[in-house]
C-alpha cells in the first residue's frame, strides 16, 4: 500500500478552544494484532486517567480536561485517532505532547504495570458488555457479523492476556505512522498555531 500523505486541516470558527482530531489510517476488525492493538491503545489513550497522553496533556500540563484516542474498526479498515479539546492558545502544545507520547511508544518499551493494568481493565470489563438481554444480543450479533467465531466470548480474555510487551511495541511501530498523521483543528485562527503537516514527522 502506498505511503499515505500528511494533511493538516483547519477550520475557523469564533471559539475560545480549539478542537483537535489527529489520525490515520487503521485496521479492520479481523486483523490479527486487534487484541495487540486493544492493549497498545489502553495504555497510549484509552485508558481512562491512566493513559500516557491524560497523563500528559491533562495532569502534567493542564493543557485539556479530556483527551483519548481509539481505533474504530469494521470488516474495512477504520481509523486510529485521537481526539481532544484544549484552549485557543495551547492548540500547538497539545498536538507536540500527543505526537512525543505517539513516538514514545513506538521507540520505547512499556512497562510491566502498563501491560498488566491494562490487561485487567480489558478483561475485567469484559462481562459487562453481556450484563443484560440487550447486550447479550448485540454482542452476539457482533460476532456474527464479524465472524469471530462461536468460542469468542471464552477465547477474548485469554487472546488479551497472552500480549506482551514486545508485542505492545511492534504493533505501535507496525500501525502507528507519525510521518502520515492527519491532523484537524477547529478553532479561532487567529489565536492559534497549528502545525503544518506533517504534524508528527520529528516527534
């Protein structure tokens, strides 16, 4: 697949903050790094107030109330993106702290902790997706559609529990590409300095 080309968007609108969508391409629901991918992106921004970038963005520099990123995926390739809001004037220093923590975990190993914290939350919150008769059927429609099998309720916890470290390390080298991140900012223009693309490149 041809390399994909950076873009920066931007859109000005008479706001006191800036709204922030960085992303790329991602995967579909049968690739097999999917569970890699679910521990990789706990601890990068999925997780709650024990992710890197909440760390981050948010707890070391106050720089956003809120901050994740995700993967969307279906039987196509979706995306990975991370989304987040922050004041007109710290619009640059968001997107720098995002793009150092993206190269972070591409360049470094994460820890111990990281993995196993993110490996209960992932299987512990399990169940809770099949906690009543709604659930249960759109749960099993999921895997239908997606055929994931009719083992897959016993098999999750088991495939999120064999990734690795090493494993959460390739995958961020594998999908997470900086040089091709798209990158929109919804804000006041005038108050603000959006970084030309590619926005990641030197992160």
């Amino acid at each position: 697949m041809a390399a994909v080309r950076a873009e920066t968007v931007t859109v000005d609108k008479p706001i006191t903050q800036a709204s922030i969508i960085l992303g790329q391409r991602g995967v579909a629901r049968d690739n097999p790094d999917y569970y890699a991918l679910q521990v990789m992106n706990y601890i990068l921004g999925g997780g709650g107030f024990s992710s890197r970038l909440l760390d981050n963005i948010r707890t070391k520099a106050g720089l956003a109330y809120s901050v994740a990123s995700f993967f969307t995926v279906n039987k196509a390739a979706g995306s990975f993106q991370v989304v987040m809001q922050t004041k007109n004037a710290s619009t640059e220093d968001a997107i720098q702290r995002a793009c150092s923590e993206i190269g972070r975990i591409r360049a470094e190993p994460v820890s111990d902790d990281e993995v196993n914290d993110a490996k209960l939350y992932l299987t512990g919150s399990f169940p809770l997706k099949l906690d009543s008769n709604a659930k249960i059927a759109g749960f099993l429609a999921q895997v239908e559609f997606f055929n994931l099998g009719a083992d897959y309720a016993d098999t999750y916890m088991q495939r999120i529990n064999a990734v690795t470290k090493a494993d959460v390390q390739r995958v961020a080298q594998q999908y997470l590409h900086p040089e091709q991140m798209q990158l929109v900012v919804v804000s006041n223009l005038s108050e603000v300095h959006v970084p030309p693309a590619p926005a990641c490149a030197t992160k």
